[in-house]
C-alpha cells in the first residue's frame, strides 16, 4: 500500500504595495474569511496554470483596484496554520497605476518601515517586515540592517545575514544554515541564476545583470559589492 501523499502548500503571491513617500500598505482580512481580522500584505491564491507576476498583477487588480509594473521578488515563506501549509511568494510593488482602495470592503492602513514593524501581522508575515529593508543594490556589506559574510558560521550581530554563493549547492547549505538572503560571488548564466531563485525561497542577489533582468529571472535585486 503506498504512503498517502501530503498536500501540497497553497501558493499565495502578495506584495508590499509603497507609496510615494515610501510607506506600505498592508490590508485587513474581511469577515467571512479565514483569519478574518488579521492584518496582511495583500494577494491571494495562484490560479491553476497562472504565472507569479501575472497571479500578483490580477490579484492586486481585484483587491486594490491598482495597474502594477515592474513588480521586484522579494522572499517566498512557508507557514504551516492549523488549514493547512501556505507558500507566501512576496514582492514589492514602487510603479503602478490608480489609488489603492479595499474594492473588498478590507480596510487598509500604510505604515513606514518602522511603524510596519511594530504591528502584528499574520504570522507567515512576520520574515517579510525584516527582508524589506533589503536594497535593489548592493554596494555595502555590512549595513546597520544587514551583514554579508564569507560562510555559513558567520555571526550577523543580530542584522539580516547574507551568505556568498558560488552556485546552487552554496545556496542550499546557506539556506539550510540559516542564512536571510544570498549573494553571487560571480557572473552566473541566466538559465543557473533561475535555477537558484527556484530551488531556495531567500531572496538572491546577481551578479552582472540589470535589475529588470535579475527580477526576471526571479532574484530580488543585483550585487554591485567589489568580491
């Protein structure tokens, strides 16, 4: 008799929605659905056959009433709830057309980094609030939000840690390590860069690439650090 298989996560895309100021917005779960009245960043469920950035810009479409572009990766979580296993695949959201507004009837607050950090979220929620303080660029290794170090045993002195990567088997032990997010020690060829972004949910940063390109191919923004 073969074992039952487990099923499969929920994937949810959601965004941090920013204005021009650099606020967030993040949205209150409406009554009637599950964790009614828990505050989250907002999106829902991937349709069947239906691409990340297009599930994103239709889900934003429905809830905020906003046009997105040039939506940028940040991290994928997984949250297991008492329903089951959800895959938060999260972006961030600076270019879009329309004002945001809860067509759900949800409410909607925005907050800075700092006010963002102090709410309580949904749990799932909680690793996004610190990767948001996360650059498009890397030109600094060691800020006062993170550190980047040479290997895995690093101490980040409480910071977001990032680890350097020489490809996808340095990015599996980074991330099995603990690591917050991942940076490329070299050039690497599109099709191997996807292949990380796939495999490992920490945001990645590339090398020797636009930022357009690196956000296509699924890395939160490009190493611009002298290695």
């Amino acid at each position: 008799m073969s074992a039952e298989r487990a099923p499969r996560a929920i994937h949810v895309v959601a965004a941090a929605v920013t204005d021009e100021t650099g606020r967030t917005l993040i949205a209150q779960r409406p009554p009637g659905k599950h964790l009614a009245g828990g505050w989250e960043f907002p999106g829902g469920k991937l349709e069947a056959g239906e691409s990340r950035r297009a599930g994103l810009a239709r889900e934003l479409r429905e809830e905020l009433g906003i046009i997105i572009a040039s939506p940028r990766p940040l991290i994928r979580v997984r949250h297991s709830y008492a329903q089951g296993e959800v895959l938060l695949d999260m972006w961030v959201v600076h270019h879009y057309r329309g004002e945001p507004e809860g067509l759900d009837g949800q409410a909607i607050r925005w907050y800075t980094q700092d006010e963002l950090e102090a709410v309580e979220l949904l749990p799932a929620d909680g690793p996004i609030v610190a990767a948001l303080r996360l650059p498009e660029k890397l030109t600094q290794a060691t800020t006062e939000h993170f550190a980047i170090a040479e290997d895995n045993g690093a101490d980040a002195g409480g910071r977001l840690r990032g680890i350097l990567c020489e490809g996808l088997a340095d990015a599996m032990a980074a991330s099995e390590a603990g690591a917050d997010f991942l940076v490329l020690r070299k050039d690497l060829s599109h099709h191997e860069v996807t292949s990380i972004c796939e495999s490992v949910l920490l945001p990645l940063y590339a090398r020797g690439l636009t930022l357009d390109e690196a956000w296509a191919l699924g890395a939160t923004g490009v190493s611009e650090l002298r290695l």
